[in-house]
C-alpha cells in the first residue's frame, strides 16, 4: 500500500503533501480506488501492482492514473491500465500499460491481446490520446512534452517509436501454492513456469509494438485480494 497516494493522487496533491496532511491524503488515495464489498472482479489492484512494477524496475514516472478518469469511486473505467513516461533530456518514452488481476493464466492472456488489438486501432489511440491529455497535471514537470506527443497533428509513427506497452498478468501458480520455502527447487520450478508462460504469450497474435511482459505468480488470488480489500477500507476509515 505504500504505492497507493502516488497511484491515486494528482502530481499537485503529492507536492502539496506534508507531515501536517499526510493521513487526510493517505485516506482520500484509498477512497478514490472503490468504496464497496463487491470486490472480487475489479481491477484496480492490478493496476496498482502494475504501477509499482514500472515504476521500480523501469524508473517510470506517472503521468495520469485511471481512477483519474472516474466521476465515482465505484465507477469502471475503459483504457490503458497506466499513463507513464521515461524521460530524457532528448526523448519521452510512453509507457502506457495493461493489468489483468486474474486467477486463470490463459484467460489473463487471451484478455491481454484482446485489449491490446483494440488499443492500437488508430481511431481509439487518437481518442485515448485526448482523454489523457485533458487529465494531464499542468504542474507536472513533463506536461508540454507528453501533450506535445499526443497531440492529433504528431504522427502514430513518431508515437509509436517511443511507445512500450507494459503488459501485467496474475495467475494461481501450482508451484507457489505448492511450496511452503523458498527453496533452490521452488525458484527452478518458478523459473520454468515463467519461462513457458512467457513463450506461449510471445506466441499469441500481437500488435507490431514494443511489449514488456510482467508476469505474477500467485499462491490465491482470492485470497490476495480479500487481504488487499481489507487493508483498503482500514485506510478509507483512518
């Protein structure tokens, strides 16, 4: 939970964010996520593992989050599942991802790929591209730039050679709910595991597009995310 206020926050709100407002920010990260108890096939918590993923083992930097996007805490919201860059000095990178929070390997990855034909259809990239340029922080520091990439008069082939697709699927691992130790024989067969399921995705009928693939192995699903719902409504009701 410690990724939440830079998930669910506005780049304002965390540069406003200080000792003196820290629990009143914390509260409103977690209130802004979903305020029900018909959890158990929503997806935020995908899209917030998936925000922590990036931003730890690619240096991301987030632009906008989905739950920007809603006008409700319990609404659901079509789209990329996250709006990132990497920024250089002569390049902005766009990291634009997709979660699939899932028990079931083979359903997340055939969800995945569906998601990802529909995206980079042009007409839906253009419109994807306002959405997010009017949900764009002003007082973020790379505003102009990503705006300027995005804008209807800047080609899809210059978007798309700076573009990766960060792609997140969950799954109820056999081996992970069949060892109690992480031992040399757990990691070899984790590995195994990931190994085969990365060939199968690279397999699938992809977009021509740069993908990183990030797979997670789970012992339950159900019960993570029973877990995850708990340690929620406690920072909704600090």
């Amino acid at each position: 939970m410690e990724w939440l206020p830079e998930f669910a926050l506005t780049y304002t709100e965390l540069d406003e964010l200080d000792h003196s407002n820290a629990l009143r920010f914390l509260r409103k990260a977690a209130q802004v996520i979903y305020n029900t108890d018909k959890y158990s096939r929503r997806g935020e918590f995908g899209e917030l593992i998936l925000h922590a993923v990036i931003r730890q083992t690619m240096q991301t930097f987030p632009a906008i989050s989905k739950v920007h996007f809603k006008d409700s805490a319990n609404d659901t919201v079509k789209g990329f599942d996250c709006v990132h860059v990497v920024a250089t000095q002569a390049d902005l990178e766009l990291w634009l991802g997709e979660a699939k929070f899932y028990a079931d390997l083979s359903s997340a990855m055939n969800e995945a790929v569906s998601s990802l034909k529909k995206y980079f259809a042009a007409d839906y990239l253009h419109s994807e591209f306002q959405a997010i340029v009017n949900k764009i922080d002003t007082g973020w520091p790379h505003a102009d730039r990503l705006k300027q990439l995005l804008d209807p008069n800047t080609s899809l082939d210059q978007v798309f050679d700076v573009m990766c697709i960060p792609v997140l699927l969950t799954y109820d691992s056999d081996t992970v709910g069949g060892h109690a130790e992480s031992t040399a024989a757990y990691k070899e067969a984790v590995v195994t595991e990931l190994r085969a399921a990365h060939e199968t995705f690279a397999g699938k009928d992809l977009p021509d597009i740069r993908v990183h693939l990030f797979l997670i192995p789970l012992g339950s699903k159900e019960t993570l995310i029973a877990e995850l719902h708990e340690r929620l409504k406690a920072l909704q009701a600090a």
